[in-house]
C-alpha cells in the first residue's frame, strides 16, 4: 500500500489565496478598492483561523465583487506563476518516492486546475469547490461540494485514502487541521511558509503535530 498526501492549495503549493487574487484582480471597477481589499482580509483571516464558518468565508468573498468567466480565466494563467518556491522539486520527489499525491481545497477549481495540472496532478486527483455560473457570471458556488463546508476535507480523505498505508495532510488552515483531528488523516503538517496563522500553531503544539516554516523543513518532515 502506498503513502498517500493530500496537499492543501492556497497558501501551501501557491504562494497566494486564489479567490482573494481574483477578487483583488475585480476590485479595480469597485468605488473603494481599499475598503474592499480590508473586508476581503478580514474575512479570509476569519474564515482561515476558524472563527468563521468556510461557507459562511466562501460567500462573503464572493459577494465583495463580481467574478466574470474573462476574469477567473485570467487569474487561473496568472497562478501559474504563483507556485510556492521549491514545492515543484519536492512535489516531483514524493511521486519518485512512489507517493499518492491529491490537492485538497477549499479554493476554485475554474480558478487552480491550470497550475495543479502543470504540477503532475491528473483532474481525478484534484478535488475542490466549483462555481456557480449564470451566462459568463459567477453567482455563487455549488453547496453540495463538501468542500464548501467545514469538515469535508475530512470526507475527501475518507473517500480518497480507504486503502492508503499512511494519510498525511499538509495545509495552512484550520480546515486542513481538522480533517486530522475528525481522524480522517495520521498526520497533520502545517504549513506556515507564507501564511503563518497562530491558531494552527497552537493547534499543532497541542496535539503533537509537525509545524515547519520553510519548504525545506516539510521535505525532511515528509522523509525526502
């Protein structure tokens, strides 16, 4: 039986949130982009953190400002050139080592299937929230992804990972922390190379789980 690592998105393999980056990228036609951007922080903090729930985040972000199909397609080529230093090398390494990689997100997949695509994931192994659309608009998200709510990583897990040796789950959030303690992975890493949140800290420390701070650090942590 085979390793298997479900890898979270924003934050950990890009080195930016996908959604806020296209919203910032929408916020340009609003009448206060600043005040925009401050809300856009807080509740992606809020929502990160766990003090606020991840549908409740998800819609709030999207309200801020009107993605259109030009957009998203626009911001899914530029994160092709947001992935987080070093994780091409490493993520190559772990397939060498005869890991199951799989992104797991609460991102877009209209927004990160380019770029997971360009690091080696095939689309079955990619698994993420999709977006409502009405004409060439998004109007919402699909609430029947678990992804879109608080504790469907961990169903992911348990649907992906029945017949893995090991389950390990690398991420940023608190949402990657709690497929972990729901039991639906042995190991957590948290990931604070580019966004370092002390609830997750705290969290890691409580509980025995790896915390690392550099891309370095998660490759000796992961073995290679």
């Amino acid at each position: 039986m085979t390793r298997l690592i479900a890898f979270d998105v924003d934050s950990t393999l890009l080195r930016v949130e996908s959604l806020d980056t296209a919203l910032e990228a929408a916020f340009s036609a609003l009448p206060d982009p600043a005040a925009a951007r401050k809300q856009l922080h807080e509740i992606t903090n809020a929502g990160m953190s766990g003090r606020m729930a991840l549908r409740d985040s998800l819609e709030a972000r999207l309200k801020l400002a009107g993605l259109d199909k030009s957009g998203v397609d626009m911001i899914a080529e530029l994160l092709r050139q947001r992935i987080t230093p070093g994780m091409s090398p490493l993520i190559r390494r772990l397939r060498e080592r005869g890991d199951a990689l799989h992104a797991v997100s609460g991102g877009f997949a209209d927004l990160i299937e380019p770029v997971l695509v360009d690091l080696g994931f095939q689309r079955g192994d990619i698994h993420a929230n999709r977006f409502v659309w009405q004409d060439e608009r998004v109007v919402g998200l699909d609430i029947d992804c678990p992804l879109s709510r608080n504790g469907g990583k961990a169903e992911v897990l348990d649907r992906i990972a029945a017949t893995a040796a090991e389950t390990i789950i690398v991420g940023d959030g608190m949402t990657d922390f709690e497929a972990f303690e729901n039991g639906a992975a042995d190991r957590f890493i948290g990931f604070g190379a580019i966004a370092k949140r002390d609830v997750v800290i705290a969290a890691c420390e409580y509980s025995g789980a790896d915390y690392v701070r550099t891309v370095a650090d998660l490759a000796k942590s992961l073995g290679v």
